[in-house]
C-alpha cells in the first residue's frame, strides 16, 4: 500500500462546478499536510497548508481528518485556470516529506 | 530572484555515461533537495542537504551522488547512468524542514 494515495482522476468539470479532492496517507505520526499544484511539464508550486482546523484560501478549502487519515481540497467556482494536476503533501518528522501520485483537474468552458 | 535555477533543461545519454545536473538557488536556503518524478508515482526523493557541507540520502539514492560545497548549490551526478534513470529531476530548496519547498522548473533526463 502506497504511503499517501490519491484519486488520479482526471476530473473532468465545467467551468463553475464544485470539485473535491480526498487523499489518504497510512502513517499515523504524520505531522503536516500540504497541497501542491503541478501544471503540465511545469514544477510544483505550494498551494496551500492544511492545518489540522481546517483553512480556506479563496475559492479553495482544506480539510485535515486525522482520525481516518485523510485530507482534502474543494475547489469552489472552477476557472479554466484552475486546470493542472494537484499533489497532496504530507511530512512525517525528519526530512520524511511522501508526494502523492497526483489528480488531475481538467476544466472546460 | 531567479528563484530556484537547474541546468540542463534536457539531457539525452547513452547507458553508461556520466553527468551532473546542477541546481543553484538565490534565496539563502539551507536546505536543498533532489527528486524523480515518474509517471503515475509522486516525487521521489534522492538526495537531500540540510547545509553547506551536507548531504543525505533519500529514498532512491542508488546510482546517484550528491555534492553541496557551496550554499547555494547542490549538485546531482550520475555515475554511469542506466535506462531506469530516465525520468524529470526536480531540485528544491527550503529555508527550514518544515518550510514550503521551492522547485526548480526540472531536467528532463533520457538515457538510451
């Protein structure tokens, strides 16, 4: 079993729709969460931490639920822009830090 | 800022050759990072360097070494690259281990 997986999609959804992402990570003691956006044959850029109250950046929400180890990411009002793939983070003490494969996110007019 | 810089962009080798991909960054991080990334697997981590003089492996360090003699560089060497090694390296940096990593735009590494 993968250390952090997630859904690879794609997600395919009109401009406007409400998308939601869920990723599970199998170490009880990890300790910080991220998301990270990746658009195509281009770096991850951080998009936001998830902290444990969860926390809203914008159109976009994170969730942390630490009692099934999983955390997510609502998209409200999708742009086209918002098309890339979206990495889920989670560090585990040390320089222990497991990417998820990635979901990817098409938006279409 | 230039941010996080890694030369070469592509890079095609025949099995067997050697290389080093070079990442520098401007931001006065202490810590710096090399990662695979494959299709359909999450980064992988290489190497790592938590300062000046430092290194340490990560998860797939086979048929790789690193070097971090300035703070601002951090290099990456393949030996005696093989076709498994073909994949994007990406080079990050961050101020702290707990920080927000800063990745390179990545090296595109083929080997035939």
């Amino acid at each position: 079993r993968k250390e952090v997986e997630q859904d690879p999609g794609p997600f395919n959804v009109p401009e406007g729709a409400t998308v939601a992402f869920n990723c599970t990570y199998s170490n009880s003691a990890s300790q910080s969460f991220f998301w990270y956006r990746q658009d195509c044959r281009k770096e991850p850029k951080l998009l936001m931490s998830v902290y444990s109250s969860g926390n809203e950046d914008g159109r976009f929400t994170a969730q942390l639920n630490r009692a099934s180890q999983y955390i997510s990411l609502l998209i409200r009002d999708s742009k086209l822009s918002d098309s890339a793939t979206y990495l889920c983070v989670v560090k585990s003490g040390g320089f222990k830090t497991i990417f998820g494969a990635g979901t990817r996110l098409f938006v279409k007019a | 800022n230039a941010g996080v810089t890694q030369t070469p962009k592509f890079r095609v080798l025949k099995t067997g050759q050697s290389m080093t991909l070079l990442c520098a960054q401007d931001m006065n991080h202490e810590y710096m990072y090399w990662y695979r990334q494959d299709p359909g697997m999450g980064l992988r981590l290489i190497h790592y360097s938590v300062g000046e003089g430092t290194t340490a492996k990560g998860e797939v360090p086979d048929g790789y070494n690193v070097s971090r003699l300035k703070k601002q560089n951090f290099l990456l060497g393949l030996e005696s690259a093989a076709p498994s090694q073909t994949s994007v390296y990406f080079c990050a940096s961050s101020l702290t281990g707990e920080d927000e990593q800063f990745f390179g735009p990545g090296t595109r590494l083929t080997v035939l």
